[in-house]
C-alpha cells in the first residue's frame, strides 16, 4: 500500500477552481439582486394597491408566496456564496455539496421559467384587465424605480447559466487533480500512475 505519490509543490488545477468560484460568487450576488429587485417591485406594487383602493386582501396573499420565494432564494444564494469560498480550500466535500445545491438551484429556476413562460402564454393575470387592475398597473408604473426591472431582469438571466458553467468546471480533470491534492502529494484514495523503467505507464496500487 502506498501513502503517495510525489507531486507538485504547486496545487494542479487551481485556475479552474479558482476560475468556478468566481461564478459561482457572481451568480449568488446576481440572485441577491435580483431578490432585492423583486423585493422593491413587490413592495412597489403593495403601495399601489393602498393608493388604488382595492381590498387589502387582494394582494396580501401573493405578496406572502413571493416574499417566502425570495427568502428562499436569498438563503441559497447565501449558501453558494460560502461554497465559492470553500472549494478554494480543496476539501471534496465542498465540491459534492456545491454539485447538489447548484444542481437544485438550476433545476428549480428552469422549473419556475418554464412555469412563468405557461402563465403568460395562458394570458396572464385576468385582474390586470379589469378597472382597479389597469389603475393599479398604471399607479405602479409611476411608484416603480427605473432600476428595478432592468436589475431583475438581467440578474435572473444570469445567475443559472452562470452556475451551471461553475459546475461544470467543477467536474473537469483538472479540478478534480486540486481535489485530490494534499501537502505536495496525490491523495492516496484515488488511483493514480506511475512510470516503469521502460517508460510505459502502469496504474498505481491504492
């Protein structure tokens, strides 16, 4: 049984790591925007309702959905963001759990999308076709700040592909030789290489 193998004293494959944990820090601070966005937005639509008139139940419940929505989101996003900084320390159990919430995250934010893209091809909200509904787009529009939509938009585009790409990299051999690096030598849990005196490569014994 061997205890290693000699290696670099240069951790392989920290630019692809490296490389991971910026995305996957750009796409937890776009998921933070866009929650900030939306938190504007919803807020911004509740006053208008207060301004229109209309009962105070009539968007008390959605406001709810959404604020828990956004809580979850911005909890996860958190949670990405502290998994950007620990994959730099190189400890595969990091890796597995970025594989699992990231894979989650995408997964539900192409579930939500498909979900949104049904609702608008469907029609949309009937309440915005009726007189308190148009006075109430029309009062938000006026309320709503000129940043908020471009923000959610363009950070809610970005933030699943932009997570999907770190989980790739993630995947890739040469993070997987940053993963399996330890002190200078190949981690002896993995299967790795040696070289015979006539230069052929045989598999290392583990």
């Amino acid at each position: 049984m061997t205890t290693g193998v000699p290696g670099t004293t240069v951790r392989p494959g920290r630019r692809v790591v490296v490389g991971s944990s910026v995305l996957l820090g750009l796409s937890g601070l776009a998921r933070l925007a866009q929650v900030a966005a939306e938190a504007v937005q919803q807020n911004t639509y509740l006053r208008a309702h207060e301004q229109v008139g209309t009962p105070s139940g009539f968007a008390a419940l959605p406001m709810v959905f959404l604020m828990g929505v956004g809580l979850v989101v911005a909890l996860t996003a958190l949670v990405v963001l502290a998994l950007a900084l620990a994959n730099l320390a190189g400890r595969n159990w990091t890796r597995i759990v970025t594989w699992v919430v990231g894979g989650v995250t995408v997964a539900v934010s192409a579930g939500w999308l498909f979900l949104g893209l049904i609702f608008t091809v469907s029609g949309g909200d009937d309440t915005a076709g009726s007189p308190d509904g148009s006075r109430v787009e029309e009062v938000a529009a006026q309320l709503m700040p000129g940043w908020a939509e471009p923000v959610s938009t363009v950070s809610g585009f970005v933030a699943s592909p932009v997570l999907l790409v770190a989980l790739v990299l993630l995947a890739l051999p040469p993070a997987n030789a940053f993963f399996r690096w330890r002190g200078g030598v190949q981690d002896p849990s993995y299967p790795t290489e040696t070289t015979r005196p006539d230069g052929g490569r045989v598999p290392q014994q583990v």
